[in-house]
C-alpha cells in the first residue's frame, strides 16, 4: 500500500485503523501516527482521507441513541 506521508511511513490503512478506534480530528492522527510531522506536503490528502473514512464509518454504523423510540411514547 502507498503511503500517504512519505516522511512518517503512514498509510492509509494507518489512517483507516486510526480512524477505526475513534480518531476523528486530524490533530490526534498526527499525534498517534506522526502522519504530516515532517515536510507537511502530505497534510490536505491525510486531512481529507481522514474525514471520508469518519463519513464511511458513521454511515456504516449510525449511532442507535439518535434514533426515534418505538415504545409508544
């Protein structure tokens, strides 16, 4: 797989496992991946796949709390 920082060795499938146990700001994916820590050329990509892999997982799994109640009430 290619990597999206070049510097850092991060992937996407870096990003997507980050993204898979809650990041969701690209501050805290550069703090546990290092991703855009060196020449920053990588930063609009990262920032970008971040955010489409957060969409694909909140459609994928749409919180139940926000759903409406079908107790009757």
């Amino acid at each position: 797989m290619n990597d999206v920082c070049v510097c850092n060795s991060v992937t996407e499938e870096d990003i997507r496992r980050a993204a898979a146990a809650g990041v969701r700001s690209f501050e805290a994916l550069q703090r546990l991946t290092g991703c855009s820590g060196g020449c920053g050329g990588c930063e609009q990509e990262a920032r970008q796949l971040l955010s489409d892999i957060v969409t694909e997982i909140t459609c994928a799994h749409p919180t139940s709390h926000l759903r409406p109640s079908n107790d009757g009430q």
